[in-house]
C-alpha cells in the first residue's frame, strides 16, 4: 500500500488483554459492510442491527439499554434534545384528524409545537386542567394521545398519573409523559401504565450543562418502530460524542439527585418559613398541589422547585436577582451550579388561577456548598421583604 492509503486505512491492532470500565464512543457516519452479500441484505429497517451512523452505533445502544432498564421499559429512542423528543414522540403516533390532550401545565414549547406545527398538519389539540378534573370531558371520538407532566412545568402539580392512564386505556387511547423532573429514578411511568415515557436528558442524566438531548421509552414494539420510523423521515439522531457525556453523567446521576433534592427541600422549608406572602411549590412537602400523589407514586423529589411572589415583591425584584452572588440566572436545570429563572406563566395558560398572575421564581438547586446556598436565598428573599 502506498502512503496516502496508509494514512487514511487504520491497522488493525490486538484489543487482547485490553478490558477497561468505560464504554467506548464510536464515532461514525459510514458503517461499512463485511460482504457484497451483507451489504444487499443489511437493512436500515433492522432496528437493532447497524447500517448508517444516524441510525445507532453501539455508543448509543448501550444508553438506550441502560434508559430502557431504568425506565423498566423494553425499547429506547434517542433524540437531539427534550422538545425534539416530545416532537418526535407526539409526530409518531399522531396523524391528521386526531387530536392530543396535553396539561395546562406542560413544558410552554409544547403548547407551541401543538399550536403552530400540528395544527397546520391537521393535527387538534385540546388542554386540560393538571389535576384532570374535566379531562373526561374533553376526550372525543378523535383523541389518539393524552400528554402528562408531573408535576408540571414551573407550577408544579402533580398528575394522577395511574388515573389518567387507566382513563386512556380504557378507551384505546395512549399516553406520553415528560418524565424530566423526576428521572426513572424517582418515577416509573411506563409501571403506572403510560405508554411512552419522555426525558430531556439535558437536565439530570447529562448533568453539567453541557450537552442537549431526549430520550423516549417504551414496552411496546409497535410504538417503538413508529418512532423509529418517524425519526427515520425526519433524519434525526444523535452524537456519539453527546452520548457519552450522558453515559457519564448517568454514572453519578444517583447522588447527585438524591443530594440535591435534599438541599432544595431544606431551602424551601427555610423559605416557606418566613412567611411573608410567599407560597412555596414544592411536591415533597405536605400542602403542596397533588402532595398525595407524589407520596403515593415518586421514589424522591428532585432539586426543582418554585416560589410564588407576593406583587408587593415586583418592584425589587430586578435589584434582589442582580444581587445574587451563588445562584446563576437561567431557566435549564439539573446541573452543578443552582439557577434562578424568573417565570411569568399567565401568557401560557388557559386556565385561570391567582398564581398565575403573579411572578414565579424557580430554583434549580445544584452542587455547591449549601452554606453558600442558604446564604444567597436569605439574601434574595431578604431583599424581596
Ligand atoms: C420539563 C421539560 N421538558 C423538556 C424540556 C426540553 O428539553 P431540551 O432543552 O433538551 O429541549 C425542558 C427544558 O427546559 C423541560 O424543562
């Protein structure tokens, strides 16, 4: 062989002796084929083989059986990002003439995607109350999806999940859910009877703010090949490089959320303790909407968790954020540093409620050292009094 073929046709070197704990990251467009005969035969419709880059490498594989397993699902898909994940998990299953139910409540961009992408396609939609009290009436002959979050996005209310599921089910509807706030580890959506289980694994799964990708889960090889399928049209897939920062973000993801959601609920019991007109939304404690529920389904509360503002509190609200010292400004979460993001949710609703009107902050608590922590929220709310 001569030079120029040498630089580009990598030897083939001994992996004998070589065994290491982590999961290689194949990078790959090409996949290349060991026969004229394998190469007729192999088909991009095989969804567990490989055949082109975009459709899987074993990088992949090994996140989607480890999502698969704690999810207690039996396929995983993975997607660019959690909105391209919902997308993807609505666009698999809807067709024109159907119609989606998603909560008041839902991650906003959702309202959007339904409002501005499905509709034009032909595709209704139709939002119901968070704790699903006219969501009966709302199922029509037409209704293929009923979407939940829980709890929902900002305000916090947790979905009788198993009930809304049982509903579904009950008239050959499915059911989705954004299951970011939780995590598999706190949540198993797909044993309370949802069908397609979602995460954003930007947040916890990834970790450190660093990475953006989706994933959705399910039991069901029907439902798998249908996102398979559409995922397939749309030409998504996913870095492998992407992917294994979530594989090592997932190795800590345990700690990580247990601790956090330790200190998140510390600071808003501190919160809710000064009274001062602020309401605490927060799933882990007692008084909190759908507090039973979460009692009775999740496994832990994460570090996600909001504050209501008096409308006293408006006017200082700008100088009190600008003074924070530990908490950055931003509205992601499930990294190591805490964030902050003011939340305004009226323009986003449907429903009614007093909250709604109010501004909302929500808190993402990271990693740092919760002394720091407790003294940049006394120092927020102290400037808010
Ligand atoms: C509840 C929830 N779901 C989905 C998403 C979307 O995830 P991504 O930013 O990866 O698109 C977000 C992002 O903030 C979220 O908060």
């Amino acid at each position: 062989m001569h030079d120029a073929t040498k630089c580009v046709k990598a030897p083939e070197v001994s992996e004998d002796g070589y065994a290491s704990l982590t999961v290689p990251t194949h990078r790959a467009s090409t996949i290349v084929f060991e026969s004229a005969a394998d190469y007729a035969t192999r088909s991009q419709r095989d969804l567990d083989g490989y055949s082109y880059g975009l459709h899987g490498t074993p990088t992949s594989r090994v996140l989607e059986a480890q999502l698969t397993a704690l999810e207690g699902g039996k396929h995983t898909v993975l997607l660019p990002s959690g909105q391209s994940a919902i997308a993807v998990a609505m666009l698999s299953v809807l067709r024109p003439g159907d119609t989606v139910l998603i909560p008041d409540s839902v991650y906003p961009p959702v309202t959007g995607f339904c409002r501005d992408f499905l509709a034009p396609l032909g595709i209704g939609h139709d939002i119901y109350r968070p704790d699903a009290s006219d969501l009966e009436a709302k199922i029509t002959g037409s209704v293929r999806l009923i979407w939940a979050e829980s709890p929902g996005s900002t305000t916090m209310e947790v979905q009788d999940i198993p009930a809304i599921a049982a509903l579904a089910k009950a008239r050959g509807i499915l059911t989705g859910i954004d299951n970011t706030w939780a995590t598999p580890l706190y949540l198993k959506p797909l044993a309370l009877g949802v069908d397609l289980s979602m995460q954003a694994l930007t947040k916890y799964p990834g970790g450190h703010s660093d990475l953006l990708m989706g994933s959705v889960t399910v039991a069901d090889s029907d439902l798998r090949k249908g996102l398979r399928d559409t995922m397939r049209m749309l030409g998504l897939g996913v870095s492998p490089d992407a992917v294994a920062l979530v594989l090592r973000g997932l190795q800590t993801m345990s700690v990580r959320l247990a601790h956090s959601g330790r200190i998140a609920l510390g600071l808003a019991e501190r919160i809710a303790a000064r009274g001062e007109g602020l309401e605490v939304l927060h799933p882990a404690r007692p008084g909190s909407v759908g507090h039973d529920l979460w009692k009775r389904d999740f496994a832990g509360a994460s570090g996600v968790f909001s504050v209501v503002l008096p409308e006293a509190a408006e006017p200082k609200l700008e100088a009190a954020l600008n003074g924070l010292r530990v908490f950055a400004l931003g509205a992601s979460w499930g990294g190591t540093r805490s964030l902050i993001a003011p939340m305004s949710v009226a323009g986003a609703r449907v429903n009614d409620h007093p909250r709604n009107a109010r501004t909302i902050l929500r808190l993402s608590i990271g990693l740092e050292d919760p002394a720091d922590l407790t003294a940049d929220v006394d120092t927020l709310f102290d400037a808010l009094r």
